[in-house]
C-alpha cells in the first residue's frame, strides 16, 4: 500500500493493516523458472531459524566462562599498555 493510500484510509476510518484486505490479496505463485525465488517451505523457514539461533553465543566445547573480577587501576593500566588483547595476557599471568 502506498503512502497516499494509507493516508486516505486512515482519514475514512479505515485501519491500515485491515487484515482482511491483506488475506483478499492474491498470494505470491512461484513460476517454477527461477529455484532462487522459490519461497520457502515452513520447514525449510524453520531449519533457518534453528540454525540462525545457533550461530549465536559462545562455541559450543568452550572451555571459558564468562565472570567479573575486580583489579586496581595500576593492575589495569599495566594490562593494557601491553595491548590488546588484554584479555588473554591477563589469562596467561593467572597461570602463575
């Protein structure tokens, strides 16, 4: 729907995202030519969802774990003149 459409239906009272209107729409047909816009099956659509959710987050077989721990500033400015990653100098100092 175009902006000057939703603005004239919005004045006669008429909602928008009226659902029926969208429903009475004729559905998208793939033409069997072109395998790239052939539209998903719901299986397919969840097999992408599942597998976009495990992308997220730390590797699975991590063996690190997030935590908090406080140092003082001088502590801090030493582990960061040393430069990045900081993160993994001050891992291998713990290793005393």
């Amino acid at each position: 729907m175009a902006t000057n459409e939703m603005h004239a239906t919005r004045k006669g009272g008429e909602s928008n995202t009226d659902l029926a209107k969208v429903r009475a729409g004729t559905p998208y047909v793939w033409d069997g030519k072109n395998e790239d816009e052939r539209p998903l099956t719901r299986e397919e659509m969840q097999a992408g969802i599942e597998a976009y959710r495990k992308q997220r987050g730390r590797p699975t077989g991590s063996d690190k774990e997030s935590t908090t721990i406080r140092f003082d500033r001088d502590v801090l400015a030493a582990f960061r003149a040393a430069g990045p990653p900081s993160s993994t100098v001050q891992a291998q100092n713990a290793r005393f």
